[in-house]
C-alpha cells in the first residue's frame, strides 16, 4: 500500500506527493507541466525510483457531489497511467476544496500561493493524499 503518490491533475499541471514508506505522512514531490514533458512516462520514472504500491489520484466532484467533464478527464488520464502501470493499483480520492485547503495553508506558512502556482499543485496533492490516509489508516487506540 505504501508509499503512494498523489496526483492533483490540472490542464497545465499535475501536482505529485506521496507518503513516506510507512504511509503516515504525505510531502509535495514535484510538479509536472502537461505542455513539456510526456506526463505518463514521468509519473512511471517517479514511480519506480520511490517503490510506489498505489496510486492515488483526485477526481474533481461538483458541488452536487456528481461528476462532470473536469473528473472525466481526471479518469481519462487515469486511464492511461493504469495501462502503463497495470500492476500499480490505482484509486480515486474526492479533491473537493483541496486547492482551497492548499492554497489557506500555505498562506499560513507565509507563501503567496497565487504567485507559486507549482507549489499550490504540489501542496493539492499532499492534500489529496492525506484524505486517502485518513481512509486508510487504522483509528488510534
């Protein structure tokens, strides 16, 4: 199950996070701009070089908690990544006000967070990857 890598997938980014090799902590990775690199092959080279077990990606809701055009293209890069990681279990995570979340955070920490929009990708998906760890983690005694 562990590490998994995060992805907050945009139409000019995907911001990457993953967990640490025992999954309780989720970190910003990188950001990868859709525009110059070959996004798949990337995703597979931070993937085998970090030991990633699963793959969590953010699948943009409606507010009515439906899915629209922007969680069909989510799915459809999903897609693509599962036929070339066809052994890397592969789930979807409801990103809903992750951005927002992200982007009230790094204000917090000090960061402009409209002015590094890299790091408000990354930061999403370190979001994303706490809500699939706070589904997966067993309760505390």
């Amino acid at each position: 199950m562990h590490p998994a890598l995060g992805l907050d997938y945009g139409d000019a980014r995907i911001g990457v996070a993953a967990t640490d090799p025992l999954g309780i902590l989720a970190h910003p990775v990188e950001t990868i701009e859709l525009a110059t690199t070959n996004t798949v092959e990337r995703i597979a080279e931070i993937c085998s070089a970090r030991g990633v077990a699963t793959l969590v990606v953010g699948l943009p809701l409606n507010l009515d908690g439906e899915e629209g055009p922007a969680a069909e293209k989510a799915r459809a890069f999903a897609a693509k990544i599962s036929a070339r990681l066809p052994d890397l279990p592969l789930v979807f995570v409801d990103e809903s006000h992750t951005t927002v979340d992200a982007s009230a955070k790094l204000r917090e920490a000090g960061r402009n967070a409209k002015r590094q929009k890299s790091v408000i990708d990354q930061a999403a998906a370190v979001e994303i990857l706490n809500r699939w760890l706070e589904t997966t983690l067993p309760p505390l005694p």
